[in-house]
C-alpha cells in the first residue's frame, strides 16, 4: 500500500484528533500560510487548539504595486510589510501563538512563485526543526498565485523529508462561475499526469478527499473575530470569509502541469500580472530544479 493510500486510510482518525471535542492536544502543527490573515481565515480554530503551534508566512503580505496597499498611506512598500508584519503578532496572540513561534520567508506578495527552490528550503529547516504531526496549508485552486505556490512548497516539502508530516489543507478562495467563492473546497481536483516528472498516471478528475468540518463555538467565532479585526487593513477583504465554521482536508494528489479548474482562474479575473499559464511553467521549472538539486 503506497504513502497516499495510508494516509487516506488515516484520515478519518487523525481528523478526529483536529476535531474541538477531542482530548488530544498535544499534536505538534505547523500552518504554512502565503499572507498574514490566511492563518486567520483558515485555521483560527486549530491554532488556539494547539498552542504549540508554529505559523510560517511564505510572503510579507506586500506587493510591489502600492494600489495593493490598503489603509494607507504608505511611504514605501517596507512600510506596508511592517504594518501587516505587526498585525500579524497581534492577530495570531489572540490564539496564544507568541512572534517567536512565527516564521516569515519574506517573499513578495504576488512573488511567491518566483522563489519556490529558497521558500521549499526554509520550510524544509522549519520542519525539520518543529517536527510537526500536521502541516496544514492552502489548496490548489487558482484563488491567488501565492497560496498555489504554498500548496506547492508544502507538497515538495514534505516529500524532501520523506513523508514524516500529515499534509491537510484549510479553505482559501477560488472562482466558480465567475465569482469568488470562499470558505469551502473546490469539489474536484486533478490527479497527477506528469509523464517523466515521477508521476505516471494519466490525468483525470477525481473527487476530493473527505472534509472534516468544525462548527465555531460562541468563543471560536469571537475569537476569530478579534484575529480578523487584528488585521485592519485587509478588513475590507475579510468580511466576505465566514466565521462559524473551518473546513480541512486530506491534501490531494495534485497535477500542477494543470490548472485546478476549468475556465478563468480568480486571480486572472483580476487581470493581474500573473497568469495561469504562466504560473504553470514557473511551477513545473521549480519541481524540476528541486529535484535536480536534490540529487547532487
């Protein structure tokens, strides 16, 4: 039975360890977030759960572009790094996460895919030194360049180390029918379909593995809340995320050589620079200079 196979098998009883009425809090996590707030929209819960938690952030949460920059003004895009950088503390502190166990890889929001062999080795020495049980992470769903590039960090990852860490995902966004969807899963993804990469099945679509949905107590919801108010300059962005629920899943199997869904990623509706295209090709460079500098 292959890796995949067993930790699908293992799902259904790890997921029952995450669940708020278990007695288990001493799993060691790890939450791989491509901007300060999506710890916050994702994994609020989980991390108040287990305060041994580490949080490391794949970007600054600034982009070079200032139209980015919310709740400004801003002299410089520094400037704007530091306020999100600030937040950041204030928001994961009301989930007892301390700075000291928050690690920011620096990258350039909107950037991420542009340094994906320097942000694999960060997460690589973070999870080598944290062990996690759990690296919990974004899905692949073309909502942000960013969180794409940390479904693909974690994925490269956690198989530098052999597989030690559970990988399972939390709720992002994503386009469906031209508008943007939050607070739940694409409901299929691709299988993997690189032919000389090390994948050898062809692609196809299959159904996402099963989700464990956690309903927020009155004290969960309050909680995030107070994280999400935190983060006063992405206000206007996170009132359109639900707070009476978190959703994680089981990472699939994915095929970055193609996109998440058919038609329009959300991030080309927002005719960004990047596209999904063009994301692609970075990505399938990456894995292959990783896998290349993995075998000297």
């Amino acid at each position: 039975m292959n890796w995949r196979a067993d930790q699908q098998d293992t799902w259904k009883q790890f997921a029952e360890q995450l669940s708020p009425g278990s007695p288990h809090s001493s799993l060691r996590m790890l939450v791989l977030a491509a901007h300060p707030d999506d710890e916050a929209i994702g994994a609020s819960t989980l991390l108040a759960r287990f305060p041994q938690s580490k949080v490391v952030f794949l970007t600054d949460g600034a982009p070079r572009d200032e139209h980015f920059w919310t709740d400004g003004p801003y002299q410089s895009r520094e400037e704007y790094a530091a306020r999100r950088r600030a937040e950041a503390s204030q928001a994961l502190g009301h989930a007892n996460i301390s700075a000291e166990q928050i690690v920011w890889l620096g990258a350039v929001d909107q950037e991420a895919i542009f340094e994906i062999p320097r942000l694999m080795d960060g997460v690589v020495n973070v999870l080598n030194q944290a062990s996690p049980d759990v690296v919990i992470t974004h899905p692949y769903e073309g909502g942000h360049p960013d969180h794409d590039c940390a479904a693909l960090v974690a994925v490269l990852a956690v198989a530098a180390l052999g597989h030690k860490s559970q990988l399972v995902e939390m709720t992002s966004y994503h386009a469906e029918n031209g508008q943007c969807v939050t607070g739940k899963f694409l409901e299929s993804h691709s299988a993997p379909g690189l032919e000389g990469r090390g994948y050898t099945n062809p692609l196809t679509y299959v159904p996402a593995p099963a989700i464990a949905a956690f309903d927020l107590s009155e004290r969960d919801r309050q909680r995030k809340k107070n994280m999400f108010d935190a983060y006063a300059s992405q206000r206007m962005v996170l009132q359109n995320f639900p707070t009476d629920q978190e959703m994680f899943r089981l990472a699939p199997d994915y095929d970055f050589s193609q996109p998440p869904h058919e038609g329009k990623l959300w991030y080309e509706f927002m005719a960004w620079q990047m596209t999904g295209a063009r994301w692609r090709e970075l990505a399938l460079a990456a894995i292959d200079a990783v896998r290349e500098h993995s075998c000297r």
